[in-house]
C-alpha cells in the first residue's frame, strides 16, 4: 500500500487525509477563507501524526472542483507547491464524487442502500446547481454524467426523465422547495456532507490504483462556471426583484 496525502476545500469545510500501510489519519474543520492559510501547516501536522514526512509520501492528491472558486485554488496551489518541492505526483479528485462516496459511507452507517448509483447536487450558489451522476461497483466509483451547473429548472427536468434512485449534497437542503425530491425515499437522501475526510482517503487511494496521477504542472481546478461572481448592479437588481 503507498503513502497518499489528499486535501480538499471545495466546500466550508476543508478536509485532509494521509493513508499508509501502517493506517489512516483524517482532519476536518471550517474552510472557506481560511483554508489557503490552514492547509499546509495541517498537512505537516497529520505527517507529524504519522511519524512521516512529506519525502516518504508518494502522491498528493486535492479536491480539483466544481466547487468554491477560492477554496479550489487554494487547495490547487498549495497541492503543487507540495508537489513541486518534494518531486512528487498529483492525484486529481471530482470534488462532487467525494460526496458521492461520503454517502456511501454514510449508507453503510445507516443499513440503507444507493441503489448502485446515485446523483450528487451541490449548492453552487447564484441560484444554481453543481450536479452529476456516478455509479459504484464493488467500492468503484464511475461518472454516468459528468459534472455540470444547472437551474433548478433544467435539473428537475433531467430528473423527471429518469428519476434518481439516491441523492446527495446540500442542494437538497437549500433548493427542498424548487426540487421535487417525492420520487427519492428519505432513506436514499443525504442533504449532509458528512465524513468527508474519510471519502477523501478512499478516493485518493482509488485514484492512485487507477494509475491517475499526473506531473504537477498538469493539475487545474475544475471550473463548471465562467463567470463566479455577480456585478453589484445585478446584486442590486436582485434584491429590488424580492
């Protein structure tokens, strides 16, 4: 088994992880604009835990998007600046089958069941959803569609063409009213993104048998959306319009 360094801010919450042979050691706290400062000294601290050092690791992979636009960047920065100065590869992790695999994990908790597949939406704010459908095959995940924004609107019309079997991510919880959910029992919902380091670990480990590492040079964030911010003119005729 190799030694697999991950991190990831794609959402308020940053969370790391560091497997090895000898076992696994998880970190989750507030992201949002204190991640780009908390990351590195955080990851040499789960090192520290290890008795490793960044030397003995032999990848490092980070949280690639879709997401918030700063916690990818910083977690993009600082994971090839690791990588840089130790020789290192990256590992490249769709930020959204993170929280597909954190209800997998949660499912097994809970006795419930995915069904085999399951559709991750994501608050993407602006009114707008990240969202994507991923299947799982004995712990393996694979993308039955690719990451992408969409309105309330056009997901729920996706959906009514063929309803999801299992859902996850906040969106559940911040769009309850403007998506129509009856379809999913509550058992095969999971509105929290719960346990994220620990679906951080089985990723990297997955991606790394997979033989998905690249040079650091190569690795980018995932942008789903050009345009990440509204003017203040459209800020104000948003409000005007409530």
């Amino acid at each position: 088994m190799s030694i697999l360094l991950a991190l990831d801010s794609s959402t308020e919450t940053m969370a790391l992880a560091l497997t090895s042979p000898e076992g696994r050691w998880l970190f989750e706290a507030e992201g949002g604009p204190q991640a780009s400062a908390r990351l590195v000294p955080q990851a040499m601290a789960l090192l520290a835990q290890a008795g490793l050092c960044l030397a003995d690791v032999d990848a490092i992979g980070f949280g690639c998007g879709p997401g918030a636009f700063t916690g990818l960047r910083a977690a993009c920065a600082v994971v090839q600046g690791l990588a840089f100065g130790a020789g290192k590869p990256v590992l490249s992790i769709d930020s959204l089958m993170l929280v597909a695999e954190a209800a997998r994990q949660q499912a097994e908790l809970d006795a419930a069941s995915l069904g085999g597949s399951i559709w991750v939406a994501m608050d993407a704010r602006m009114g707008e959803i990240y969202a994507a459908h991923y299947a799982c095959k004995q712990g393996v995940w694979s993308v039955e569609r690719a990451p992408a924004l969409y309105t309330p609107a056009a997901l729920c019309a996706l959906w009514a063409a063929q309803p999801p079997l299992a859902l996850a991510g906040s969106a559940l919880t911040v769009f309850a009213e403007s998506l129509d959910l009856v379809d999913v029992p509550s058992g095969r919902r999971w509105p929290r993104t719960d346990l994220r380091a620990a679906a951080l670990a089985a990723l990297v480990t997955q991606a790394w048998d997979a033989g998905l590492q690249m040079d650091a040079a190569e690795a980018i964030p995932l942008y789903v959306r050009d345009k990440v911010a509204q003017t203040t003119a459209e800020r104000l005729a948003a409000r005007a319009s409530v």
